[in-house]
C-alpha cells in the first residue's frame, strides 16, 4: 500500500524496550500511515541495529522511511538515515564523510536549531513538548518553545514529546511541519487505528 501521507510527517520511534522484532512487526502494520521509522536503541550494539534495519526491510518498510540513531556508520551502510543526538557527531561532521544521507538533528533551542540548519541538517525534532513518561521530572519545554523554535529556521521542525490525537491540532497550530510519536502507537491496543488517526490528525487543517 502506497504511503498516504500528504503534508506534515508522522515519525514512528522506537522506545528500547520492544523487541526489535515486535518493532518491526509494528512498524509493518502502520507503514501506510507513517514517513519515518526510528530505530531509537541506545542500548543496542551496532551488529544489532544493523538486524533491525533488516528486519524492517523484511517487513516492507521502504529504506528511505528507515532512520538510525546517533550511528551515522550503521546508517550509511544501507543509506537510510540517521538521527543524530547532542553525543552525536556533528551535523557538519556527517555531511562531510556520510554524504547523500538524509540528517535529522534533535535540538533543544532555536539557537541550536539556527545552527544545526546552517551546518545542513535536513530537519529538526524538537522537544519535549508536552509531559511525558520518558522525561519524568523534566518541564516540557512547550507550545510557545516550539513556534520560536520553527521561526528560527527554514528547515522542517517535528515535534516530540507527550504527542496525543487530542493535542495534535496545537502542534500544528504552532507550525510543526510533523510530530514524533512512541508510546501513542507502540502502546496503543491497535497501532494501526492509532497511527490512522494521528495522520488524520496531523493533515485535518491543511
């Protein structure tokens, strides 16, 4: 089934705590509604990131929606993309000796965000923007973070962090051009209604 996602993005990440099967499978059954899969695994060596890159593949996900966390050199040995983090190598860094790979940088204001799209990202996630159980304890950084964030540069910004169907339509009120959802469709009791509704969600306005 062709992708049918029009507008903003819908990224699916993984949570580390899913099997990377059970992610796959997952991944498999939403792949209609969704534009990027993060393999998101801190834990993980890369001999193990490179399984679930394969166990994706073997689930027709496309390569070009896979995107690999922090490792630039797991990435580039399939060509999907990466996801580089604060620890990351710099965006500058990758462009140089990781060219044609498509580099999302996760920054946490538009200071960083000015930077990260003069050094060529190709898009920002940012966050959290809302309270979430991966960040106990941490503020959210917010609606009104979100939008300075977007103005600060012209590179698409996805939004992470506390994402549910009922504060979607904030977020994209405030400019995201996506969102960046875990529990909202890992843990959700059917995945697939789940990610049909944030896509719905996500382009009801235009």
């Amino acid at each position: 089934m062709k992708n049918i996602m029009k507008g903003r993005k819908l990224h699916v990440i993984s949570d580390g705590k899913l099997s990377l099967e059970a992610f796959a499978e997952i991944a498999g059954e939403v792949e209609p509604f969704a534009d990027k899969f993060h393999l998101r695994e801190k834990h993980r060596t890369s001999r193990e990131l490179y399984t679930g890159i394969q166990l994706l593949l073997k689930k027709g996900i496309p390569v070009n929606k896979i995107v690999i966390n922090d490792r630039a050199d797991v990435a580039w040995a399939f060509k999907t993309g990466v996801q580089l983090a604060y620890h990351s190598l710099s965006v500058h860094v990758v462009k140089m000796h990781f060219p044609d790979i498509l580099i999302g940088c996760s920054v946490h204001s538009p200071e960083e965000a000015e930077e990260a799209a003069l050094h060529g990202a190709d898009y920002l996630l940012f966050g959290h923007i809302y309270p979430t159980e991966s960040k106990k304890g941490v503020p959210p950084r917010g609606i009104a973070a979100l939008d300075a964030v977007k103005k600060s540069c012209d590179i698409p910004v996805v939004a992470i962090g506390g994402i549910n169907h009922g504060n979607v339509p904030e977020v994209v009120m405030s400019g995201a051009d996506g969102i960046a959802v875990m529990s909202g469709i890992l843990q959700a009791k059917d995945p697939l209604e789940a990610a049909k509704l944030f896509s719905m969600k996500l382009n009801e306005e235009g």
